[in-house]
C-alpha cells in the first residue's frame, strides 16, 4: 500500500512540474531548427572560440540570470558550437526549447558587458516563430 501511495504522488509530482516537449509538425519543426542553426551559426561567427568553456560561453553569450529555459537554450548552442556540430544535424535534434521561449514572452535582460545582443536577437526570433507557426499547417 505505502508503494501503491508514494507511486501515486511521485506520478502527480512529475505530472505538474515536468518538462513537457512541445509538439511539432515537421513543417513547424523545420522553421524552429532553422532558427537554431541561424542562432548556432551567429554564435560560432562572434563569441565562440575553441576551447572556451561552457560557463564562459554563457557569461558572453546571455543573460546576467537566465531562466531555466534560457539556460537549456545557450547549453543546446554551446554543445553544438562547440562540437562543431552540421547543420543537418542540429535538425535532427529537439530544439522545441525555442518554442517554449517564444510562448513565455519573456526574454531575460542581456549583461552589460555581453559581446552578443542577446535580448535583441531572441525578440526577433520570438517574432518569426510567433508569426510563422500559426500559419503552417
């Protein structure tokens, strides 16, 4: 009984506090991986250099404090930063992290000293995902 009970309310636990992934359509998520590319492509050309930490890729790349899911956004672009990662393969990944961003509206506020407009570039993404997803069938 007291296993039947604790499964239950690990059950509800993970229920209402897990990270649902967002449903695409493949048309819908090409437009999100595309975006991905564009942000991994723009990272690789200004911030990134071999061998840079993660942590240092973060501290030039995004926000002061990054919600959780900017702090999944900017590990998903070093990983592919730093990997080296095609662009064929960043599609093949979940990158649905973006759409989630878009649906919150908010964008944390970029470090005075970031060499990378982070604010200004996620509101222009934002805008493209919130614009095309709809209209895509």
């Amino acid at each position: 009984m007291k296993k039947l009970f604790l499964g239950l309310c690990a059950t509800m636990l993970f229920g209402f506090f897990g990270n649902a992934q967002v449903k695409l359509s493949a048309h819908e998520k090409s437009v999100v991986d595309a975006q991905m590319i564009s942000l991994v492509n723009l990272a690789n050309a200004t911030v990134y250099q071999r061998g840079m930490s993660q942590a240092d890729f973060i501290k030039q790349t995004g926000p002061t404090s990054p919600n959780p899911q900017e702090t999944i956004l900017l590990q998903k672009m070093y990983k592919y930063a730093s990997e080296g990662t095609l662009d064929c393969n960043i599609m093949k990944e979940d990158n649905s992290v973006l759409v989630t961003i878009s649906q919150s509206g908010t964008i944390s506020e970029s470090a005075p000293a970031n060499r990378w407009p982070w604010k200004l570039i996620l509101e222009a993404i934002m805008e493209l995902i919130i614009i095309f997803l709809p209209i895509i069938p």
